[in-house]
C-alpha cells in the first residue's frame, strides 16, 4: 500500500487526478479509486505532518529574520518537492518568489552528509570557506 502511495504522491505531481489501483488488498480484495491533486492536498492539510512543516518553516524564516538574513535563490532538494503544493507553502513561508530545482537530489544529499561528517570530526571545519 506504501508503494500505491509512493505512487500516487509522483503521479499527481505532473497530473490533477490519477486512477489509484491497489491489488490484492486482502486476499481477493482490490481497491480502485480517482484521486485529485485538491483531495491529496486536503490529506496533507488534515495530517500531523503539516502542522510540523509550518513548525520547520517557521523556525527557519525566524532565524533569517534574526541574522538579518535575505534569501536571493532558494533551490529545492528530494523527490516531495516536486508536489506543488509544498512549493507553494515553502515559497510563501519564506518570501520568496521562486524555488528552483536544479540540483541533483544523490550528489546534494552526499554533500551535505560530507559536510557533516567533517564538522563532526574537526572543530576548525568553520574556519574554512565552502565554494560551489
């Protein structure tokens, strides 16, 4: 069923409604049904997961308010940010007009587990400037 909705998530990213096909359910049993982008918004809307993201959002935004921090370029990384949606409500939580996704998901999540792996083992990781 996780996969059916994996599935789902990708399809609607691109489409306003997608048939949802998930079988054997329970033995003999299949389920099919017509989901819509606003039915799979209004999901996330009245889940715990939104509430966290406005959390996460808000957190954020305050603390580039705080450094006096003005964000020019916001580029969106992993696979849920392709949903409109969450485009959406991060651009808007956090002022900006445009999300770009040009980077490549794998080498980002490598360079960001790279970074943390060397501020894990050596204090003098903030005197160095990163370039990219």
């Amino acid at each position: 069923m996780l996969a059916a909705v994996e599935k789902a998530r990708k399809q609607l990213t691109s489409n306003d409604e997608i048939d949802v096909n998930i079988d054997p359910l329970m033995g003999d049993l299949e389920f099919e049904t017509v989901l819509t982008r606003d039915q799979f918004q209004k999901m996330i809307d009245t889940s715990d997961i939104k509430p966290k993201l406005d959390a996460l959002l808000e957190a954020a935004n305050n603390h580039f308010r705080k450094e006096g921090i003005k964000i020019d370029r916001l580029e969106l990384v992993g696979e849920a940010t392709r949903m409109p949606y969450l485009n959406e409500l991060v651009m808007d939580a956090l002022g900006v007009s445009q999300a770009l996704r040009t980077l490549n998901t794998q080498e980002t999540n490598a360079n960001g587990c790279a970074i943390i792996a060397m501020m894990c083992q050596d204090d003098s990781f903030f005197n160095y400037q990163l370039v990219g």
